[in-house]
C-alpha cells in the first residue's frame, strides 16, 4: 500500500487532500494573508475518515517533507500530533475533525512565505484503509 497525497485543494472540493495508508505523506497549505500576520494560528484537519476499531496515531511535522517514523518529537519542525483510541462501537469509518495550534518556530515561519508544507508520519500501523484527510486549513 501507498500514500498518495494532492496539493491543496478548495474547501468545496470532495477529493481528499492526503491519504494515508503506511508512508508518511507531505500536503502543502495555503497560508491565509491573515495568518501570516497573526500572533496565534491553527492547523485544522476536517473530514478525517479512518476505522476507529483500533488505535490511530500520527505525528506531524512542518517543512519537513524527509520526516519519517524516525524522525524525533524534539524536532524544531515537530507541530504535533493526531492520536484516536480504539472504539469498538466505532468499526466503520466515521469523518471526525481536529484542530493544532502552530508552535511559535512555525509561525514565524508562517509571516514569511505563503504556502506551508505539512508531512503526516504514521505511528505504528493504521487501520485497515488508512486515513483519508479531506482538508487541510490553517486559520
């Protein structure tokens, strides 16, 4: 199996923007002109659709497309990361959302560029049919 990813696409579009099934995979964000000169910003990942029988769990690092299962939390460019506990009563795929605050070495990275690239980094293995994310924003 492989991850495949897209660039951004509109918040309309129904395609996802990443699909993670074992390999980490690099998606690149707008910067909103409001971003880039805030003092606070968010990561939001919305229309997440993996199994929730078992644990999930991925890390996430920001222009850093070589991170990978080796690469250290410590890591300047670590944003954080997405944990889902397992759910029996969830077997089938349900979308669900979440949003990370930027650390502050990101967001003075944000002020200077217009586009930012976001690496997903499985932890273990993920669920049968991987992750589907089908935006990614940053507000």
């Amino acid at each position: 199996m492989l991850w495949a990813s897209a660039t951004c696409l509109a918040l309309a579009a129904v395609m996802p923007v990443a699909v993670m099934v074992d390999h980490p995979v690099t998606a690149t964000v707008a910067v909103p002109e409001s971003v880039q000169h805030a003092e606070a910003a968010l990561l939001r990942l919305e229309g997440v659709i993996m199994r929730r029988n078992v644990p999930v769990r991925w890390n996430i690092f920001w222009e850093f497309p070589k991170a990978d299962s080796q690469t250290s939390v410590e890591n300047v460019h670590f944003a954080g990361y997405i944990s889902s506990p397992a759910n029996s009563a969830l077997r089938d795929p349900k979308p669900a959302n979440f949003i990370l605050p930027m650390p502050p070495a990101a967001i003075a990275v944000l002020h200077r560029q217009t586009t930012m690239q976001f690496t997903f980094v499985p932890v273990g293995k993920l669920p049968e049919g991987g992750v589907t994310i089908t935006s990614i924003r940053l507000e």
